[in-house]
C-alpha cells in the first residue's frame, strides 16, 4: 500500500511521527499481551492522516483495512489529538512568522473551512461562500511560503473583523509592505484593488493596478489551495463541531507546505513600501482605497473628468498616482 498517497506523508515523515506519536502514548500501543490491536499504530495513523488529507467516510477506511467502522472511528478520535501535539513543532508560530515578515513584503489572505451545518450554530454561516464553516487568514511571504495560519473563527466573521487586534495584524504591522485583496480595503497598511466605484467604470490605470496587485497577490492564492490539498480543509467537515479545531491543527502541522522560513526579499520598512514594488507612491487612505479628492494631481484630476459620463457631475473621481507613475502602469501620458 503507497501510504503517500493515503496520508500525505512519505515513509521518512511517517516514520517521524509515528516516533513523536509513541512517546505520547500513555500506554504502549502494542502491550504484548492480551487481545492485539485491529491495527499497528503506523496503520492507524496512516488512517488517521488520511482521513484528514483525503475526507473519505469511515465506511470506505474501515473497508480498506478490514475492520469494523467503530474501529476506524475509535482510532480517528484518539489518534487525531495526538497528532495535533506532534505536529506542534511543525506548525507556524507567531513568533516566527513575526521575524519571517519583518521588513519583507507579506502577502494576506482569508479563506473558508467549510463544515456541516449544525442546527443552533448560526454563526458559522458565511454570507460571502454561501454555506457553513470557520474561517481564517494566511500570510505567505512573495514566494507563496506560509509564514502564519490564524486560528479558526466562525464563518460569519469578515476578513477585516478577522484582522483587527488579532495576532495577523501584529505580524502584517511588522512587515515593509503587505499586499491583500478588496476584502481588507480600510486599512492603513495592506495595499489593495481598488473597488469599482458605484456610478462609473474603473479608469484604464485603475485597471492596471488592479491587474498588477492581483500578479503579486497570486503566491498566497497557490498557498491556500495547496493548504485545502488536505481535503477535510476543503470539503465539509462531518465530525462533532468540537474536535475541529484538533482537525484543523493536525492538518496544518501535517501540511508539508506550512513550514516556519525566512523570505528573501527586503525593502524599507513602512506601510506605502509595498506600492514602491509597483513603482507607484503610497495613496492616502479612502473610500475604496481611493485618495481624498484634494490630494489628487491636477492632471489625473483632469483626466479623470473627461471620463466623467453626462449627467454625473456629481460622481466621485477616481483616486490614482501621479501622471508620471500612471504612464509607466498604462504606457501613455494622456494630456
């Protein structure tokens, strides 16, 4: 049986935690006497890894092994805890990630865990993903390389609300510049898309930046479906809503892709230096991420009102750089 493809772990990684596991253990897993156990510990927690990785019905495991669905059932539940601590070691910590980030471009994400929808949990519904689960954030550095994984919350929480006064805005607080989706416009320190205002279309340069933000903005994206490789992170989670969080530590620690490292790029240390990436300077903070209107250029100010429909006089122009860094986004000077 090819346990990598199962567990996720290859036989190296298996072996360490099948070591980590046993010094657990309150009591040998093989007692030499009396009535053995249904499985080995390394096939029960190829089991357990892989029900965490793949999120097959007990049945099916108790299928594959042959054994009874208790059984497999039995070993999930105290084996999964166990795993949580062992991968303890493996799962990125606050500190580390706060080194990791510091004076380096971060890249911020939320995403979705989804479960079933328990009757009286209101508040894991998310009105964004249209169903049930806990949420959290990821910080990744340029490369994609998870640097931090939140703690889950109920899904009913906004990124924002995810962000404010938790341990992610500490370490993003750190970093030279952090780049995040339209989900953290409002902040002073994460630089956004800019958002379609209400009664006109997005300017060609406003299009740009959104385009270029997006391009940096890709490697957290490739880092949260790696993380959802793990299946029971993906698809709904169907065991008690209370051992989720054990689930959820146990998949993190597992994941050969939430490593705890350093990054490799290194810019000036304040907030507009992730703009400076982009060649363009930091933009005062908005509605929708856009400048006040006396902070505008005259010439964007201007190019702006010609873009301005009949009738909407009154319409908010759109926010942007200087004319200078705006032609090197779009490749002409309108004039």
């Amino acid at each position: 049986m090819r346990s990598e493809r199962i567990s996720g772990l290859d036989e190296e990684q298996l072996d360490e935690l099948e070591y980590r596991v046993a010094g657990l253990l309150e009591k040998p897993w093989d007692k030499g006497a009396g009535r053995p156990r249904e499985l080995t510990l390394r096939e029960a927690l190829v089991v357990t890894c892989g029900y965490l990785r793949q999120n097959i019905i007990e049945d099916v495991w108790a299928d594959i092994f042959d054994v009874d669905q208790s059984t497999i059932s039995r070993y999930i539940t105290l084996l999964t805890p166990l795993v949580e601590n062992a991968t303890e070691e493996d799962r990125p910590t606050e500190e580390d990630a706060a080194e990791a980030t510091r004076d380096a471009i971060a890249l911020v994400d939320g995403t979705l865990w989804p479960c079933w929808s328990w009757d009286g949990e209101d508040e894991l519904w998310a009105g964004k993903y249209k169903t049930t689960g806990h949420g959290s954030l990821i910080v990744t550095n340029l490369q994609g390389r998870i640097t931090f994984v939140s703690e889950p919350v109920t899904g009913n929480r906004h990124d924002m609300a995810k962000l404010k006064g938790s341990v992610v805005e500490e370490i993003l607080k750190k970093a030279g510049g952090v780049f995040g989706d339209k989900g953290f416009i409002g902040t002073d320190y994460i630089t956004t898309p800019i958002r379609k205002p209400k009664y006109r279309k997005l300017l060609q340069w406003e299009r740009e930046w959104n385009k270029q933000v997006s391009s940096f903005r890709a490697p957290v994206e490739r880092a949260v479906a790696n993380l959802k490789t793990w299946r029971t992170l993906f698809t709904d989670y169907r065991r008690p809503l209370k051992t989720f969080k054990s689930s959820f530590r146990a998949a993190i620690g597992g994941d050969g892709g939430a490593r705890r490292g350093g990054v490799s790029r290194h810019v000036p240390r304040h907030a507009g230096d992730a703009r400076a990436v982009l060649g363009i300077p930091a933009q005062r903070g908005g509605r929708d991420g856009e400048r006040g209107r006396a902070g505008i250029p005259a010439g964007v100010r201007a190019a702006g009102s010609e873009r301005r429909s009949a009738g909407r006089g009154a319409c908010a122009m759109g926010a942007g750089p200087p004319m200078n860094a705006r032609a090197r986004l779009t490749g002409y000077n309108r004039r």
